[in-house]
C-alpha cells in the first residue's frame, strides 16, 4: 500500500495527533490530507479529486458524519474506510483510538475485517426534470421545519402504491443508517448485513401508519401530494432541497457500496450494547 487518505473532524487535535504518529510510523506511505487538516498539520493538501484517484484506504478520524462525509467523497469507488471514534457515539467509527494503530496495520496488510454496506441512489424529478441525483449510506429524509403543516406523501414500491403518509416527514433509512434518525422516530435496528431500506413516516397522524421494511431492489417513489410551505428533503444529514407540491423522490438500491473496516474485537450486537446498551434490563 502506497497511498493513504486521512480525513478528519476539523479543529480536532487528536486527530492531528493520531495523524503525527501514523506517519512516523510508515514513512514510506504517502497520507493525503484535506485543505483544513493540511493547514492544521502543516502539511500540503489534496483535492477531493486526487484524494479519490489516489487512496487505498481512508483512514476516519472523527465520528460517524466524517465517515460519511469521506463516504460521499469516494462517490461509489471501492476503497476501505476505517473509522477511528473520536466523536461521541461512533456506530461505523468503531476503532476506539487505543486499537487505531493496530487495525491500521490489518488494513495495510490486508488482513482487515471488511463489511460491505448498501447504499441508496435518490433522484428528484419535478415537473418531468431531474433536479437533483445523490447516493446515501444513512438515509433520505423528506422533513417539515418546526412551524410548518404536516404533509401528504403518496409512496409507491415497484409501481404497487402503498400508503399516503399524512406526517411531519417520512425516512427513507439502509440497514446502516438504521440506528440514526429512523430509530429516533421509532423504525427498527435493522442487521447492516441485510440488504433492505427501511421507511420511518415521522410524527404520523394515524397511529395505523408504522414503519415498515421493503427489498432494497424494489424502486421506491414517493411524491408529495398536498401544498405546503418548508418541506425539505435531506441527504445523509449533509445536502438539502427545498421541495414542492407534486415533487417525485425515488429511492433504490446503488450499483455501489461501502466498504467499512469492523472492529475485529467487537461484533454488531457488541456495538449496540457498548452504544445503545441495547438488551440491557
């Protein structure tokens, strides 16, 4: 391995620090910084673009929204990600800093333990145009601000409508991202090795209308079907679009995927207890 990418939470002194001591201990791999973090180490600085061409791996130092955040600068391409925890929860950052340098070492020896997560494709198409194309790991929010009316969502999956969601929002989450807002408005944790999406209709007005788990190679579309004002549709908590009446989101599965280094001391029920202290009584 000849080239690593390191991304990192600005203004983050640990990852500075962490940085320092990767490089000293491989002097011959060539670790790409971004413009913030450059000028925080004192080192020169990639372009989103080189740091795509060039990484073999990425190395996260941060929490989850950097490791999305270095998801979305991949855009598809299969590099590992391994993501040290240096936020405060960390459900994909699952190398505590303790074990950073050690995991580091699997990875660059190929000897790391490797998931592979499903990503989404959204596109948004108003009036016959598409005005906006992403890929997310966590999820596609549509969402009303605080002072705005709840909306109708007309959803459909593979052409068979299935309810019109009259909430504050509905979530449309990966297995992934299961664990983020979709747990909050009461979706299910959902194994990241099953390839599915979850749709969460947040603050419903009918109790009858709950989450429900759909196939991730069924094209989904939903379609806002009633006027109103500051409804916003939101990808992976980092891009947004202001959306209209008669507005068509479709959601499907991504040719892509993301490659997540795990912790090779901890299992996926061990994250949820060590972070959720999920099962506990």
């Amino acid at each position: 391995m000849k080239t690593i990418a390191l991304i990192a939470k600005p203004k983050k002194d640990e990852a500075a620090q962490l940085a320092r001591q990767f490089k000293e201990a491989h002097p011959d791999i060539d670790f790409l910084v971004e413009g913030h973090f450059a000028e925080q180490l004192g080192w020169a600085a990639s372009t989103p673009e080189v740091l795509r061409a060039r990484a073999e791996l990425v190395v996260v130092l941060g929490g989850d929204g950097t490791l999305i955040h270095a998801a979305r600068l991949l855009r598809g391409k299969p590099v590992p990600i391994l993501g040290v925890n240096l936020g405060s929860l960390g459900f994909m950052t699952e190398i505590p800093v303790a074990d950073a340098m050690t995991v580091l070492e699997s990875a660059i020896k190929g000897t790391a333990r490797i998931d592979s997560r499903l990503k989404l494709s959204c596109k948004l198409v108003r009036d016959g145009k598409t005005v906006l194309e992403d890929e997310v790991l966590n999820d596609v929010v549509i969402a009303k601000s605080a002072l705005a009316r709840i909306a109708d969502h007309e959803t459909w999956l593979d052409g068979a409508y299935v309810a019109t969601f009259k909430s504050d929002g509905v979530i449309f989450s990966t297995p992934t991202g299961s664990t983020a807002y979709s747990l909050s408005a009461g979706g299910p944790i959902v194994h990241p090795s099953i390839d599915c999406v979850i749709v969460t209709p947040i603050c419903p007005h009918a109790l009858t209308q709950r989450p429900i788990v759909v196939p991730a190679d069924q094209p989904l579309v939903v379609q806002l079907t009633s006027e109103v004002s500051d409804v916003y549709l939101t990808i992976d908590g980092q891009a947004g679009q202001a959306l209209k009446l008669g507005d068509r989101l479709e959601v499907m599965k991504s040719p892509s995927r993301v490659q997540i280094i795990r912790n090779p001391n901890l299992d996926y029920f061990g994250v949820l207890r060590t972070k959720l202290h999920w099962g506990e009584r």
